[in-house]
C-alpha cells in the first residue's frame, strides 16, 4: 500500500518562502515520476510540477522561476521549494505518486 504524507503547509505573507515535503512509503520511490498539484477553492486540481526518476524537472508557467521540485531518493521524499509567493498561490496541495496514488493535502495561504 502506497502512502504519502505531506507537510510544510501553512500561512505565509506576500513574497515569502514555503517548503513543502512528501514522504512516501511502500513504493520503490525512485523508480516513480513524483509530482505537486494544487487546488484553490472553486477551481480544478492543477499540476504545480514534476520530478522523473532521473530528476527532469517540469513546472506550470505561474510557478516558473519561483518554485523549485526536488527529491530525495534515499529518503524517499519529494519538496517543493516555493519563494516569491503570491495570495494567487493560495490552495491545498497535493502530493502525487504517479502509480495513481495522493497525499491528503496540506494548505498553503498566502496573504499580509
């Protein structure tokens, strides 16, 4: 049974920093495409951005430049690193494992 459990959510001002981390257990986490989604209230889940097994990364324009996905194999873990936040930033998110499994959210709010 694949489980992930996020973390690092919470309620920052304009322009700050968050990092997100996924943790992921009963899977060969390296073998796996991992990825971060968003959903805002009112709105369809979005992908944020992935990560291959061999670390190519890809991301949503609204994030570029601002947001960085990694990971860490041995840990098993995935992080998303979110600077220059904007309230537009403001959803829960989701990590995702691409065998078709999801995390349970954390919330992320943005605003002074």
């Amino acid at each position: 049974q694949v489980q992930l459990v996020e973390s690092g959510g919470g309620l920052v001002q304009p322009g700050g920093s968050l990092r997100l981390s996924c943790v992921v257990s009963g899977s060969i986490f390296s073998n796996y495409i991992m990825g971060w989604y968003r959903q805002a209230p009112g709105k369809q889940r979005e992908l944020v951005a992935h990560i291959t097994s061999d670390s190519r990364t890809n991301y949503a324009d609204s994030v570029k430049g601002r947001f960085t996905i990694s990971r860490d194999n041995a840990k098993s873990t995935v992080y998303l690193q979110m600077n220059s936040l904007k309230p537009e930033d403001t959803a829960i998110y989701f990590c995702y494992h691409f065998s078709g499994h999801w995390g349970q959210g954390t919330q992320v709010t943005v605003s002074s």
